[in-house]
C-alpha cells in the first residue's frame, strides 16, 4: 500500500487566488461587486473577473443581476454537505475500527472511492502493526485492494463501466487482476460475499480483508478493512476477521440508517 510517491509541494498561483476569492465572499453577508473583490485582494479587475466569471460558470461563485454582487454559490454548500457527511461517518465508525485494531493488532482503515480510487479518510494503528504506507487522506487504486473492491461491488454495472472506463488495471503483483473481465467476475462473488480479500494484490507481503458500509438507502458509501503481513494474515484467523470486519461494517451501517 505504498501508492506513489507524493510530488513536491507547488502553490498554483490561480488556484490560491480563486481561494482566496472565495474566502473573502465568505465574510461578505451580502455580496460584493468586483470591483471591490479586486481591490480587496489586490489584483486587477480583468485577473479577478476571469477567475469569477470561472468560479460562477462552476457553480461556486453566483452573481445577483440586480446588484451585479457576487456571493458564494450553491455548490459549496453541496461540498459542506458532503465534508459534514464524511465527518459524522469518520465519528460514528472510529470505535468500531478500534476494537479491530486492539483486537487483531492490526492497521485498519476507513476508506471512501474517488474517481477508481481508494481515499483513505481514517485510519487506526497499534503497537505491533507493520508500518503501511498509507495515510489519511492518501489513495490507492481501488481495483487491487480489499476496500476498494467492497467499494467498487457496490456499483451498478453502469457506475462501474464509467469508473473503469479509462482506468488500466496495471501490474502491481504476480497476484493483481489485470483483466477487466476476470475483474468484474470477481466483484461479482465479493457482493455476494460481502466482503473482499486482498492477497498480496498491491503489495508483496501485505493482506487485507474489507467490507462494505452501506447508508439508510442501502448504497455502499464506504468501506473497512483490516491489513496486515501474509505471515499473521493466515487461514486460521481469516474466518473470525472476516466475520469481525463485517460484523463492524454492519452495525456502522445501522448507524447510518441501514436496514437489512
């Protein structure tokens, strides 16, 4: 789970203004024309009106006709949502990722899917589990990992083909699946199963098993898993880890609303 290498720190210059646009409307109760927004932050008119005018054409800048103000716009809201959504996800599941990490010893991890990936949102360690290099807020490709699996079973065959679309399944290990077709078989027997195996899929050495977490209507929003060396991650334990993991993703679901 070592992913790749993160590349060196760059601010983009357009990047921090428009931040910075939007920051400063955040104070702004009513709106605020652009020439004040360019004199606020000290750029020129025409700088600042190409970075509204794209800020307003995605939907996180709205400007009133009558007053010709800017304010902040509806999909910010829609993104407060989503951050709040995660947030009350991360509290409601960190006891039951806690008792799988005190009771393994292992790492374990809460992950969501982002565009064929895993992004890690929470993750517990203990004493003895084996430094993975995983963080949160890192990702990793979701076809060659146990939660991305369990994430990417819970797709329609739709939502999947366009997740996977433009995704090559790269030779991580002898063990990655590379074959589209054998794939989705396999994702297949993971929603049957409810649960998903990683076997050195993405590292040599490194097991995992992961279930999914489901909301009150029933769709996969996430996912847990349970990661650790081959050598501690045998047959004889895979049964009551399988059977823990799942049991936790299940009564984080309810949390959420979930009914079986």
């Amino acid at each position: 789970m070592n992913g790749n290498p993160l590349p060196e720190r760059k601010n983009i210059q357009s990047v921090t203004r428009a931040l910075a646009i939007l920051e400063f409307l955040a104070t702004c109760r009513n709106g605020e024309r652009l020439t004040a927004i360019s004199q606020e932050l000290g750029l020129n008119k025409s700088t600042t009106h190409s970075l509204i005018i794209t800020l307003e054409d995605t939907g996180y800048v709205q400007q009133d006709q009558t007053t010709a103000k800017y304010s902040l716009g509806l999909k910010l809201f829609e993104l407060g949502q989503v951050v709040h959504a995660n947030m009350d996800l991360r509290n409601i599941a960190l006891p039951f990722l806690q008792e799988l990490a005190v009771k393994f010893c292992e790492t374990v991890h809460l992950a969501i899917l982002s565009k064929g990936e895993v992004v890690y949102i929470d993750k517990v360690d203990t004493s003895r589990s084996i430094r993975i290099g995983s963080q949160i807020g890192g990702r990793n490709p979701a076809y060659c990992t146990g939660v991305g699996k369990v994430l990417l079973s819970g797709l329609t065959d739709k939502e999947l083909a366009d997740t996977l679309g433009n995704v090559k399944l790269e030779k991580v290990t002898a063990n990655t699946i590379v074959s589209k077709e054998v794939l989705y078989k396999h994702l297949e027997k993971v929603k049957q199963d409810g649960f998903a195996l990683d076997q050195e899929e993405i590292e040599e050495g490194l097991s995992c098993i992961a279930a999914p977490i489901k909301n009150h209507r029933g769709k996969v929003i996430a996912g847990i898993s349970v990661s650790g060396p081959s050598s501690r991650m045998r047959s004889e334990i895979l049964g009551e880890l399988k059977d823990d993991v799942m049991d936790k993703a299940l009564q984080i679901s309810r949390r959420l609303g979930y009914k079986e």
